[in-house]
C-alpha cells in the first residue's frame, strides 16, 4: 500500500486548476471525482438528479451556497 503523502502544489489531472490545492487536500479522498458546479449547472441555478429512481433537485441559492431537495 502507498502512504506517501501528496504534496498540496501537485496537480491532479482529474481536478480543475482553478480548485485551491488545500480545499482538495482537506476535503476528499483521492478516489473521488471532482465536478465544478459550472460543468453541471452551465447557465442554469438548477439541475435535476435521478439517485436509485428518486429524483432530487440541486439549486443554487441566492447567497451562491448548494441545496439539494427531494
């Protein structure tokens, strides 16, 4: 198993550049995939989810803060 830490200044290529090294070091595990909300909202404040056939909104509120409902 490799336990080498990785260094805040190298770049993952899964990670959008502009995503501050330490907000990807202290919040996910190197396995998950990133998204920037632009790719996923594009134009629009709110998209659609469809999770194990429920359907769930994701919404950009006012104050720019994330709000999923069911």
């Amino acid at each position: 198993m490799n336990t080498t830490k990785r260094q805040p200044d190298q770049a993952r290529a899964d990670i959008p550049a502009h995503v501050p090294a330490h907000a990807i070091e202290a919040s996910i595990a190197p396995q998950t995939p990133v998204f920037d909300s632009k790719q996923l909202f594009g134009t629009s404040n709110e998209i659609g989810l469809v999770h194990e056939g429920t359907f769930y909104r994701l919404k950009i509120t006012r104050q720019g803060k994330l709000i999923l409902n069911k």
